[in-house]
C-alpha cells in the first residue's frame, strides 16, 4: 500500500514515519524546496508528544540540542509570582518536556524519514488533491500527478486538502495574538532565571516569555493583543522598528522582559496566531487530515506538535488494525483513527482558546486578573488537573485508541 503525505513540517515527516513502520509505503511531498532549520523561534514538546516520538522510533532524532523543559512559572506585571505548573510527567526513561527551534525539529525528522528509505519530494507544492474511488491523485503546481492508495493532509491550520475533503469545512480562526520570537545571547539573565522552565510574564501590554539555554543564552516571544498582521505590513517593518515596538510594550513590567528585548535578536516577527476547533469532516474516502488540518490549538496550549504527532501514531495504528496490504479497509481505519482522536483534541483545542484570551486584558484588566490568576493556579490549574493532557501515553503494539490512560483526567 502506498500513501501520499501533504505537508512536511513535524506532522508530515513523523505521518510517513508511523506509515511506514505500519508496513505503508509513504511519499512526502514538501511545498518548501528548502527547510532551513534555523528559521523561526522556539517551541516546546511535552512528554506525551516526545512519547508518540518514542512509538515510531524517532525520539533520539531530535532529542540532541534540544533544552529540557520541567515548569511553567507565571509572574504578573508587577513581578508577583502567581503560580506554577509542571509540563508534565516524564517519560519511563526520565526525559521531560524539549524545548527546541520548530524548524530544526521538523528538519530533523525529514532526515530521518529519508534515513530510513522515504522519500521526501520538495518543491512540490501541491495544487489539488482527488479521490477516484480505488486510490488517490495529488497534482503537482508542474502539472504532475501522483497515484497512490491513500492520501494524508498534513498541511496545517490552512489546508488545502481540508477543503478538498469538505467545501464547506471551517477556516481557521484568528486568535487576536500576534507572535514575536527571540534570543539573547550569552547574557546573565540565564543565570537569574530558574533553570529548565518556561517564565511567563502576564504583562500590562502584552505576554511574555523567557526560557534559559545551558549555554546562557535565553530564547523568548512576545504575544501581543491586535489585529491581524498583514503581509504588506510585515514585509515593510524593519526588525529595529519591531524591537521598538516590542520594548515599548514590555519596557513597563517588572521582570527581565525589556532587557531581553532591549539586547536580543528578533528570529520571529509578526506571526499571526490561529487555532481550528470543531471541524465536523475529517476524512472522505481515502483522504484523511491530522495535525493543525484537522484541529489547530492556538500556541498557548503548549500542545500543537504533541497533538500532531500523536495523530500519526493512532492514524498508522488504524490502518495496521484494518488489514495488510492493499485489503486493508483504508475508510474503517480513518474511521477508527477519529473515534479515538477527536474528542481529546477538541478538548485540549479548547482549553488553548481560553488560555490565549488570558493574554488579551488591557492595563486595567491586568490588575484585577492578577488576583484571580493567583486563584486559578492555586486551586484550578493544577499538575493534577492538567495530567490529562500531558501523561497522555500511545503503546505501538496496543490495538488503535487503547492507550495508556493519563494519570487524571479531564
């Protein structure tokens, strides 16, 4: 059996990865002809996601470099400390939660993906996809079209494939953040800060947060309250006048974000934030979505890459269960593959709407939310209360959906 996979990115590259262990001959096709693994800020891959890593053999492709991350420490805009929260219960072997650059983890898995005998075809932007019954077409921007026996729709929040499978299924939605991310070298900020964790700053403009480096650097973003990014704005916005605005947004909280801001380098400007929850289709005939295609938290909840790569697991799992080879019943196992995903991501594509609209107070709100944030991280946002989502724990062996239960739930 064969399979086409629609994107590169991390959900890509780690679909052809569980397809192939499956017994699925998977061909990638990347819209980028280069995946520069220096682009881009920094991300973190919770213990349940660094799990499904672990299930297709993949972890210790990306596991070097990466920066382990324990906790999340929120500090208010007058620098009280209101809480803090574990990134979740380590993996049997002791690793934690990676922090790392989203680039270099998905270029990471395209070497290894190709390490392994999968081709990984970049340059092929793909301008539609067509399911012909008895196996699937993806055509090419050239003209090409490629056959194969099913096709995946890794290609994000945007997707194309998305619409291919429903006209009429939602776009993703604007959270009202836009996205700043950065480094400060070799500074003493790194020492100040505790080690290992996340500081989140709930600012008087605008969210902050800092994580320090073993090497003493500190990667950090800025998500700030506005509307949308246009491309003409971000492409006449100098990096100096981005640094401006952000310091200016920054530059009246307690804490090391203007510093940080003031002696960093810009590597993100003016990402736009998405998420995508309810998306009533997701697979028609051999066609089938994963990842931010199917279900998009915004990046607040910590639990983009983590929900995309427990999808390839449970997809490659599906289809190993419905049969081998080309009697495999492909629309059962995406059936399969639905059941056990989608109430899960639907809750946690939830739980990240309400955490970025945290961020989005104005001044006046911030200092009311100070106090009632003390209360939440006290009493409602607890490592106990968010176990379900992190502990979450995928055996390749155990039929599809039948997974380690987390150490609490929802």
């Amino acid at each position: 059996m064969k399979a086409l996979v629609v994107g590169g990115g991390i959900a890509g590259p780690a679909a052809a990865l569980a397809l192939a262990k499956a017994g699925i001959e998977p061909l990638v096709l990347e819209r980028r002809p280069i995946v520069d693994p220096e682009a881009g800020s920094w991300f973190t891959v919770a213990p349940n996601g660094l799990d499904a890593l672990e299930a297709i053999d993949a972890l210790a492709a990306v596991r070097d470099q990466a920066v382990p991350s324990r906790l999340n420490v929120m500090y208010g805009a007058t620098g009280h400390r209101l809480g803090k929260v574990s990134l979740g219960r380590p993996l049997d072997n002791g690793l934690v939660a990676l922090t790392m650059k989203r680039s270099w983890m998905a270029a990471r898995l395209e070497r290894e993906a190709e390490h392994r005998g999968i081709v990984v075809r970049r340059g092929a932007d793909v301008s539609g996809v067509t399911d012909a019954g008895d196996h699937v077409e993806a055509t090419l921007r050239d003209g090409t079209v490629l056959k194969a026996d099913l096709l995946v729709g890794a290609d994000g929040a945007h997707s194309r494939v998305r619409q291919a499978i429903d006209a009429q299924a939602p776009a993703a939605r604007y959270v009202g953040l836009t996205n700043f991310g950065g480094i400060t070298r070799n500074t003493p900020i790194a020492g100040d800060l505790e080690p290992e964790a996340w500081h989140f700053i709930f600012g008087s403009q605008a969210f902050f947060g800092a994580h320090p480096t073993p090497a003493g650097d500190v990667v950090w973003f800025v998500n700030v309250p506005e509307p949308e990014i246009t491309r003409d704005q971000r492409h006449t916005t100098t990096e100096e006048e981005c640094g401006r605005r952000l310091l200016s947004l920054v530059r009246d909280d307690a804490g090391p974000a203007a510093d940080l801001v003031r002696n960093g380098r810009l590597e993100l400007a003016g990402d736009n934030t998405y998420d995508l929850g309810h998306v009533p289709t997701w697979f028609r005939g051999r066609m089938v979505i994963i990842g931010d295609a199917a279900h998009a938290p915004s990046p607040s909840s910590g639990q983009g890459a983590s929900m995309a790569l427990e999808d390839a697991v449970v997809l490659a799992q599906a289809l190993r269960d419905q049969g081998e080879g080309d009697h495999a019943d492909v629309p059962a196992a995406f059936a399969a593959y639905e059941k056990a995903r989608r109430e899960r991501v639907e809750k946690i594509v939830a739980a990240g709407a309400r955490s970025s609209s945290s961020k989005i107070p104005g001044p006046v709100g911030r200092r009311f939310q100070e106090l009632m944030l003390r209360v939440v991280f006290r009493y409602m946002i607890t490592d106990r209360s968010i176990a379900w989502i992190n502990d979450n724990r995928i055996r390749w062996e155990d039929p599809v959906g039948d997974h380690v239960p987390a150490e609490a739930t929802a």
